[in-house]
C-alpha cells in the first residue's frame, strides 16, 4: 500500500495491513533514532504544525520527529496567536498555509475538523486530534507500544477506562485494534460511556465488547488496561465534571488483583487516574509509550510524504 499523499485523518480508515506496514517503518525509525543517526529522508521539506488546543507530546513528538528526519516545522503552538483568534475559519488557515508547507500536522477542537480541512488542501494532512473525534497518530503509537511491551497484537483483552465519551484516544485505539482479535472492557461513570457508534461498529466486526461501571470487574479479566483523564475541557456543565472527576483511580493494589504482567497505559497528561506508587512496577508503560511517539510520528511524515 502506498502511503505517499495519503491523509491520516482517523483509525477507521486503515486496515490491517496498513498498520503493519506503518508499525515496521516505525521500527526502522527507532533503530535510526537510537543509533543516534538523523536520516535526513525529509531534507527541505516544511511541516506546518498547528496547535490549536493545549499539548506537550503530541506537538513536541511531532516537531522531533520533523527534526529528526530532517525536515522543519513551521509552527503554531498558541491558538491566541493565530488569525483563528481574528475569526478566520479553519479552511481559510488552512488554504492559507498549504502554499507555505509539504504537509500539514493540525490539531483543534472541532468533531470532524481535520477531516475538512484535508478536503480544502492539496498537500497530506495528519490529524493530531480533533475535539472528542479521534487521535490516530496517538493510537497508532499505543499498537506499537504494545507490539514491543506484549511481544503482540494479537488476542488481547483491552479494558478502557475512564472518559470514554469525549476521550478521542480510545475512539482511534478501539478501531485500530479492531483487526487484531481482540476484546473491549469498556470502563467508565454511565454518563461518560463509549459513543453507541465506535460500540456499534466495533462489535459489528465481530468484537466481544463487555460494559462496565465497576475498574475490578474490568481489571479482572484485561491483559492491557488503558486508563484516561476526565476530558474536562469539553464538558458543558463544570457541576457534572465536578461530580464525575476521580471517579477511577488506579493504584498498586488494583494492579496486584488484576492478571499477573498486566500491562498499564495512559496517552497522558495524567491528573489522578493512576496512582505514582504505579510508575515503578513493571507493567507501567505510559512513558515508554510517550516516547515512542516519536518513532511513529517519523515513520507517518516519510510515509505521507513519500520518502519511507
Ligand atoms: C490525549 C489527547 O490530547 O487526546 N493526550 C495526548 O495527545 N497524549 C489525552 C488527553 O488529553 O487526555
């Protein structure tokens, strides 16, 4: 499959092989990145990065990987710089910045929002997260996470827990599995269920989805447990995130009950959702898995841009 031009606007869209194609030029990547040598297969290409809502890692695992292969980003970290501050539209940016850059890595609040601006412009564009939509490049990095942690993808039972409704990350994780046999745990307060239509789909390919309101029934039987921050941000009514805010709280003993070697997740910022007594055991990869954003970030630039 040819990746050259290719949009990476949402986990839906790729397929099996796709993503095995994807997770072995990120491999390459990674023993690039760790003999130290920068491979400059993007040498005089530009990379808009546009940031419209808060992050560190995506932005900044995006602008290393840029770095990395060579390239250089062009960027807008502060929405309060940009002319989205001045009322122009996301196309009209886009339109804009399109004439400047090879492609175009964006991230902003609206549902559905990257997938417009790639019908506006020419030039690939990679979904750095859209609203409560999807986040494939951080799902996509979460599959090469586990590949290394698990030594697999195959057969997995996942339990997602937390902000299953506006959390975009286990929207894109939950279709990118989805060719790999696994089975879902959904975990999370009744009012922050997974959306009827990622659960609809997903079990429409043949999927086992269980849903729970109780972390111990879903640790029971999960061999990764992905754990998510309360969305704050996106809750029309503070009372009901005030109500709903540590509602999951994952600590050493939850762990210790759980499958023997379970493997614990997080796309993080992390508030309270895992305890730090946590971090030292051996099953806590959400900064290994942070880092590996970089190799999977590299991989995707080459790809789309024709140059893997
Ligand atoms: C996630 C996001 O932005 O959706 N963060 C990230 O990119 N690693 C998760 C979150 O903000 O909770």
């Amino acid at each position: 499959m040819n990746f050259t031009g290719r949009d990476i606007l949402s986990t839906e869209d790729l397929s099996r092989e796709d993503i095995l194609q994807i997770l072995k030029v990120s491999a390459r990547m990674e023993k690039l990145v760790r003999a130290k040598r920068i491979a400059p297969l993007l040498a005089d290409r530009l990379v808009a990065v546009i940031f419209l809502e808060p992050s560190t890692r995506t932005r900044l695992s995006f602008e290393t990987a840029i770095q990395r292969l060579g390239a250089r980003p062009v960027t807008v970290a502060d929405p309060k710089s940009s002319s989205a501050a001045k009322g122009e539209s996301l196309t009209d940016t886009a339109r804009t910045v399109e004439g400047y850059v090879d492609c175009i890595v964006i991230r902003q609040p609206e549902t559905g929002g990257a997938r417009r601006v790639a019908d506006a412009v020419a030039v690939p564009v990679i979904n750095g997260g859209d609203g409560s939509g999807q986040h494939p490049t951080q799902a996509l990095l979460d599959l090469y996470t586990i590949v290394k942690e698990r030594g697999s993808l195959e057969g997995l039972t996942v339990a997602m827990v937390g902000d299953l409704k506006y959390g975009r990350t286990v929207h894109s994780l939950s279709y990118a599995l989805a060719p790999f046999s696994p089975k879902y745990v959904y975990c999370s307060p009744t009012e922050l269920a997974m959306p009827e239509a990622v659960t609809r789909d997903v079990r429409a390919r043949g999927i086992p989805v269980e849903e729970t309101t109780d972390i111990r029934a879903a640790l029971a039987r999960a061999d990764i447990v992905y754990m998510t921050r309360i969305q704050r941000e996106r809750f029309e009514d503070p009372a009901q995130y005030e109500r709903l805010k540590g509602s999951y709280i994952l600590n050493r003993k939850l762990v210790e009950q759980g499958k023997a070697g379970l493997t614990v997740m997080h796309p993080l910022p992390r508030v309270d959702e895992i305890a730090e007594e946590v971090d030292a055991l051996p099953g806590a990869a959400y900064f290994r898995q942070a880092h590996n954003g970089v190799f999977l970030r590299m991989a995707l630039l080459a790809m789309v841009l024709g140059k893997a």
